[in-house]
C-alpha cells in the first residue's frame, strides 16, 4: 500500500520498503528519546486519552489530545513511538512501570483462564494477542481500550444462549 501511494518518487521500491522497515523497527527509540517526561497540559492526557474523548463528547470542558501523534525526524519523519510513549509522557518511568504490570496482570489473569478452558477467555486472549504484537510500534492497550470493550462484549452475546420462545409449563 505504501508503495502505491509514495508512486512518483525517483526512488526504487527496493529503496522504500528498506525506509519502511528502518522507520518501523529504528526510528521508534530514537523517537522516543525525543519526548519529555511529565510534559501533559493536563493529568494523564495521553495514556487515559479514550476517557477524556469519552467525557468531551458528554459536554466536559475537557480536550482529548489527537490520536496520532507529532512526527519527529530521525532523520526521516517519523511518528512511530515505542509502547512506553503514553506513560513516559505522562507519569515519566514510574507510569512505564505501573501500567506495564498492570497491564501485565491483567493480560496473565486473561491468559491463565484461556488456557482452563473458558471459550470467551480464549477469544479474549486471541484479540489481546494481536495487540501485543503490534505493541512493539505503539500503545495499543489502553489506546484501544473502547475496542477491547466491544470485543468482549460481542464475545459475550456470540456465547449467550437466548432463547426467544415462551417456556410453557406442563401442569
């Protein structure tokens, strides 16, 4: 896909995919050594970021930061943080150590119960695993935090039984 939108350049494909894949496993480090810790206008911004989306669009006088984020150049631009981006910028090394063993505990807690047997915990498990692959480029935890939700929620239906007829009682 990217190659058919960089088209008109004089550079060769080989040319390319070689910046994509620098921009995707380099840059990220670099780029992360450009942010400043504890440099949110206000509490949490970026880490709790679906929250205050959530409380703006209730009429709150709070602003949600964009949901992408500033391009730094590496030397190329790039806008590729490492998992960590969240919580240094907000809550600096400690936020990086809290909410990874927060989000540790919980995605164990989800794993020890997908392997007990419990279905909706193994197509938890399933979704939560492609997150934590994608992790290496950016935060997709408590970023998709409205997306897990509805998972577990259409998980939960799919394994309701419901039933819509009446149950008559033979006397």
């Amino acid at each position: 896909m990217q190659l058919l939108r960089q088209g008109g350049d004089n550079n060769t494909d080989g040319e390319m995919i070689g910046n994509i894949l620098l921009i995707y496993t380099i840059s990220s480090i670099i780029a992360f050594g450009t942010i400043t810790p504890y440099s949110s206008m206000q509490w949490g911004e970026t880490t709790f970021r679906p929250f205050y989306n959530i409380l703006h669009g209730l009429g709150f006088n709070v602003m949600p930061t964009e949901a992408l984020q500033d391009f730094e150049l590496v030397p190329m631009p790039t806008n590729v943080y490492t998992v960590m981006f969240p919580y240094y910028k907000d809550f600096g090394f400690e936020g990086i150590f809290i909410f990874a063993l927060l989000e540790g505990i919980a995605i164990g807690a989800i794993y020890k119960y997908s392997k007990s047997g419990c279905n909706i915990m193994t197509y938890l498990y399933a979704y939560i695993f492609t997150l934590l692959i994608m992790q290496f480029f950016d935060e997709l935890i408590m970023q998709g935090i409205s997306a897990i939700l509805q998972t577990i929620i259409i998980i939960i239906i799919c394994h309701t039984n419901i039933s819509l007829r009446k149950k008559t009682l033979n006397v």
